[in-house]
C-alpha cells in the first residue's frame, strides 16, 4: 500500500521547481548571448584579453555535452523528423551552429534528470520504484522544455504580429518608390530590428535561393502560424498565378492588416475584464487547494488512500480542465 508522505511530496516539488528556475535562467541566458552576438558587430573589440566567466564556460561545456549526445541521436531516422518542428526555435544567426536535434537532446537530457532526482527523492520512502512512476517521471522531463519553448514563441509570435504591419508599410513605400521586392525585403531586415528582422532574413535568404515570393511567405507562415501571415501568403500566391500591380497589393494587404489590428485591440479592451476575472478563477482553485494542503497535510488523503477517492479525484481534474477550455474558447477573438 503505497504511504503518502507531505515531507517528501513537498521537497520534490521544491526540486521540481528548481528544475524549472535552472531551465529558465538557462533560455534566458542564450537569450542573451544571442543579443550580444547581434550587437558585437556594432562595438569595438576591447584591446585586453578578458577570461570567460564561470556561466560562459558553463555554457560552453553545456552546449559540447548537447553536441556529443546529439551524434547518437543523429542514427534514428524517427527522430531526425521528429526535430523538424523545432527548427522554428532556430534564428537566423544560429541556423549554422544549431539544429532542431539540439533541443531533442535538451529533451532527453531533462528527462534523464529529472528520473534520476526522483529516483534520489524515492530513497527517504519505503516505496519501491515502479516502471509506471519512471515512465511518470520520464515523460514530464521530456516535454518540461516545450513548455518554456511555446511560452518562448507566444513572445516570438506577438512581437511579430505586433511589427509586421511595420515591416508591410516598410515594403509597399519602397515599391511606390521603384524598388523591387528585393530590394524592399532587404531594406526591412536592415531598418527593423527584433524577431521580424529575424524573420526577414530567412525570407531574403530563400530568395536569394531562387524561391518564389508566394513560396516564401508562405513558408514564413509555417514558422509564425499567424492569420496576418496567412493573409499575405495567400495574397501574393493569388498574385504571382493571375498576375497584377504589386503596389496595390501591398496597399490592400496594409489597409486590411491596419483594420484588423485596429479592431483586435478594440476587442482585446472589451474584454479586459472578462479575461482578468476568468485568470482568477483558474487561480483561485490551485491556491486554495495549496493553503488547504499546507495548513493540513493529511486533509486530502482520502483521494489518494481509497479507490473512489482516486476516481472522484481524477473527475474533478478533467471537470477543471473542461472548464478552462470552455472558458478560454468563449473570450477568444478570432480575426475577421
């Protein structure tokens, strides 16, 4: 019979939590190391020798185990398609040191920590380590990194959304002043800066491959998964099949992504409200339940010590889900 154990519950959540502040601070610093390489084209080199810092020469060697472990990967032909989707994740300036399978291996690596801290956490209990708690154990360290990774391209994507009708204006300016499109991506990826600049050069760089514009943004579209994209990939395959004026194209293309945009944030003031009381409603529950189970540890033993306690447990977590989806589906505001 298995013994529920609040002391060990709450250190692995302590360590589980830790996990998840490394990994943060981790992203965040290849964040950072991404910026300064962007931004060391721009500044004069220092004249003195400086020594790599400790978190430099952490992330170096962090970054030779991915490397060595990722040849291993390299031989499952599963897996090379597998990393495909997360080629994504890869801007313009790491598209010749990094792969899709990088994060793959980040993935195994969680997950193989994260087993072998439980497995350390399993030894204050009498219980032994089952295959069902490993596979548990296993599976939440594989897929912890997509969480942090579709967090990161939520931002990836708003800031997009939010620069593209820039970068639309941008483009259909330098068509009314001659320039062909080119020239006009060019001048986007020089003037803006941010993910759309980003964006922009793997966009001049499948030009530049030979590519068709419609094919080109389109392939944008799979990388951003936004409507306003969309919108456009559609416009300019319309275009490059019947043929017209790419100045007025363009013109339509940024009077209806202005509209849209103008209407998203008049929707989005609307239902302020609603979404700001339906965050506390999803809350709520969590943290009445955490201040329940810290004043009273054994409170919620009945639903993990009995078998119709486990059942009613596993009702209320699918009832609580439905209700976060259902509410979520109604304050969506879908594009017109």
């Amino acid at each position: 019979m298995l013994v529920f154990r609040p002391q060990v519950f709450i250190i692995q959540i302590i360590i589980l939590l830790a996990i998840i502040t490394f990994l943060y601070f981790i992203f965040r610093e290849l964040r950072t190391i991404r910026l300064q390489k962007r931004f060391e084209k721009f500044a004069l080199a220092s004249i003195h020798v400086q020594e790599k810092s400790a978190l430099d020469r952490f992330y170096i060697k962090l970054w030779n185990w991915i490397k060595h472990f990722r040849r291993y990967l390299f031989k499952s032909e599963f897996l090379k398609k597998y990393s495909k989707k997360y080629d994504r994740y890869i801007s313009y300036e790491e598209k010749e040191t990094k792969t899709g399978m990088d994060y793959i291996t980040i993935k195994f690596m969680t997950a193989i920590f994260l087993v072998v801290l439980n497995m350390i956490t399993i030894l204050f209990q009498t219980n032994p380590f089952g295959l069902i708690s490993f596979l548990f154990t296993f599976l939440i360290g594989f897929f912890l990194p997509d969480l942090l990774l579709t967090f990161q391209f939520g931002k990836k994507q708003k800031m997009v959304s939010d620069d593209l009708l820039k970068a639309i204006i941008v483009m259909n300016n330098s068509f009314k002043s001659g320039r062909n499109i080119m020239q006009a991506v060019e001048i986007v990826k020089r003037e803006l800066d941010g993910p759309i600049q980003d964006e922009f050069k793997k966009i001049y760089m499948d030009m530049n491959y030979g590519l068709s514009i419609d094919v080109v943004f389109n392939r944008f579209y799979e990388r951003v998964k936004l409507e306003d994209a969309k919108y456009i990939s559609s416009s300019l395959s319309l275009l490059n099949t019947t043929g017209g004026n790419i100045v007025r194209v363009f013109g339509s293309i940024e009077k209806s992504i202005f509209n849209k945009k103008k209407l998203r944030n008049e929707m989005k003031s609307l239902t302020a409200a609603s979404i700001f009381v339906y965050r506390i409603l999803v809350f709520l529950p969590l943290l009445f339940s955490l201040f329940i189970f810290l004043l009273n540890p054994t409170y919620f033993n009945p639903f993990l010590k009995t078998p119709f306690g486990f059942l009613l447990l596993l009702f209320i977590v699918i009832l609580y889900i439905s209700y976060i989806f259902v509410i979520k589906k109604i304050l969506k505001v879908k594009s017109l």
